[in-house]
C-alpha cells in the first residue's frame, strides 16, 4: 500500500507517530517549594501535637516578628540569586547599618528622620558599587561580594568597638508598639515592614520588565543578550536591591537590638541563602519565587521555635536539622536540573 502511495504521490508515505504522552500536571520547578510548604504543614503539626500552647496565632506570628529583619535580607538575597549571583556582604551591611546609626543617634545627637534615610541610601550605595564592579570587570560576584563582607564589618570596628546602645525615644517606642490584630494576636511595626517588602518583591519579581528580566538573566545570560534585554542595568540592579533591603533589615535590626554591634548580623548571609534555597530558588538562576523565600525563613523560624518549646535541646540543633535540610534541598534542585531538559 505504501508503495503504491509513493508511486503516485512521489514521496514516501508518512511514517505514523507514536501517540503523544500525556502533559504532567505537575511541573518539576515546583517541587523544591512544595517540598517547602509541606515540611512546614508537617512540623506545624508536629508541634501542635506535641506541645500545648504551640499552636496558636501569637506563636505563628512571632515566627515573622522575630525573624522580619531576616525575610528583607532574604528577599534582596532571592533577587540575586535568582540573576544567577551571590552576595556575601549583607550581614555586614547589617551591622554597619546598627553602628552608623547609633553613632549618629547617640553620639552625633542626628535625628532618627534623618538618620534612616542616610543608612538607606549608604547601603543601595554600597550594593550598586559591588554589582558595577562585577558587571563592568566581568568578577566574580562570590570575590567581590566577600570583599565588601570585609570591608563594611572592618568599617564598624572604625566607627567603636564597643557595642552602642540607643536610648533615643523614637527607636524604644517602635521596638516596643504593638499592632493588634484579633484577640491577643498582634505584629510589630518590623514584621509589618518585611509583609511590605515582601508584597513588593512579589510585584517586581512577576509584573515588571526588571523581575522578568532577571529570570532571563539568571536563565541564560547570552540568550538574554541576543533578545536585547538590558542585562547590565539588571545586573547592577539586583546588587542594587540587596544592598537597599540590607540596609532597611539592618533599620529592623536597629528597633529589634536598639544598639549597634561590629558582630551584630554575624552569619546572617548563611541564614539568608539557606532560607532562599530552602524555599526553592535553584542557585544556578533563573528558578524560584519570592513566596518561596516567605517559606524558608518560616522554616528556620519554626525550627527554632520546636527546639524553644521542646527546652532540653541545645540552640545548635537548629543549626544541625537546617544543615540537613540544605542537604536534601541541594539533591532536589540536582534532581530537578537534571529532569528540566527532559521534561521541556
């Protein structure tokens, strides 16, 4: 029959195609973050099961209130690592925001209004000279970003030694205010600021050209380039963001501490990638959500918070279960690489 067809048509019959396997309803990226979401349902749970008292609203919100500084250094990190970077230096942009702050507030006699837009601008300052170093001598941005850890913790040592309190009566009475939600539940003013910056994130990851710009970038920065899309303002611009968001987590800080500290922030950069990878943005770039990162830090915050209950546990065991978890995180996000080419 086919022979036949090709004599009269003078092309070969078609060969038939096997039938199409049918569509996944569940796309492999997704699974990093629903492997987040479910582990925090389970020790939630968990908790509530075991401890009397854990599962209330207070206690769910004291998980944002106490880690708030962490999500604005998170979701500055999110951008990042999302443009296929690294940034090493916000703890230390922490700190050195607590100190230039207390240097000005308690020694300089500086008013808190003009204090805090100072440190904001010092910190996108800072951040935009790093990403205009790794964007305009092609760096490293794990160098260049370990050199401004370096330089902003060395900075704070310049400025005292010792820590400085704050007794302004500004920084006590937003450390101290209370925003009452139902009941008994409520936010600090801290925990309001990171839900802001966090809706903000959401908006500029996933409904601006800048945030679909860096999910190209971290994609694929050559085939960004060739579709014309402004890679190099998007590079300094993520560097930018995080230097900004260290800056307002290091103001957060400030309310929470109400001191400044050379060792404030210690290890801070390590909670913030942990948390970021933790809540499924893959570190090679291009993949993740800043929702995500909400859910990472709530990981570590519940973490810590199970061990606070359970009392004979020492705080290094929170320390060793996110250790695991970055572990197991890790082997998702190979197993997820691996799988994209095939499933695309």
């Amino acid at each position: 029959m086919s022979a036949t067809l090709k004599a009269a048509t003078g092309k070969a019959a078609p060969r038939p195609q096997p039938p199409a396997a049918p569509a996944s309803r569940f796309n492999p990226k997704y699974l990093p973050l629903a492997a987040t979401i479910s582990l925090f349902v389970a020790m939630a749970s968990l908790g509530s099961v075991l401890y009397s008292g854990f599962f209330s609203a207070q206690v769910f919100l004291n998980l944002l209130v106490d880690n708030a500084f962490l999500v604005i250094v998170a979701v500055g990190m999110t951008f990042v690592i999302l443009s296929g970077g690294i940034d090493l230096s916000v703890g230390s942009v922490v700190a050195l925001t607590t100190m230039v702050s207390a240097a000005l507030v308690e020694q300089h006699g500086w008013s808190p209004a003009a204090v805090i837009p100072l440190v904001l601008l010092m910190g996108t300052a800072f951040g935009a000279f790093m990403g205009f170093l790794i964007e305009r001598f092609r760096l490293q941005p794990f160098i260049v970003t370990l050199a401004g850890m370096f330089l902003a913790r060395g900075l704070c040592y310049l400025i005292s030694v010792d820590s400085i309190s704050i007794t302004n009566e500004f920084y006590s009475e937003v450390s101290q205010l209370r925003i009452p939600l139902w009941e008994d539940a409520s936010l600090s003013i801290s925990a309001l600021i990171a839900v802001a910056v966090l809706l903000a994130a959401v908006f500029i990851a996933h409904c601006t050209p800048f945030g679909r710009t860096v999910y190209a970038v971290g994609g694929n920065e050559q085939s960004a380039l060739l579709m014309g899309l402004p890679v190099r303002r998007t590079l300094v611009g993520v560097y930018t963001l995080s230097g900004f968001c260290s800056a307002l987590a290091g103001v957060v800080f400030t309310f929470y501490m109400l001191s400044g500290y050379g060792l404030h922030a210690t290890g801070l950069e390590l909670d913030a990638i942990a948390a970021v990878v933790i809540g499924g943005t893959l570190l090679s770039g291009g993949v993740g959500y800043v929702a995500g990162t909400l859910f990472g830090v709530l990981m570590l915050g519940i973490i810590q918070t199970l061990i606070s209950f359970d009392g004979s546990l020492s705080s290094w065991w929170t320390r060793i279960v996110v250790g695991v978890l970055l572990f197991v995180f890790c082997l998702l996000q190979r197993l997820l690489v691996k799988r994209t080419p095939t499933s695309s």
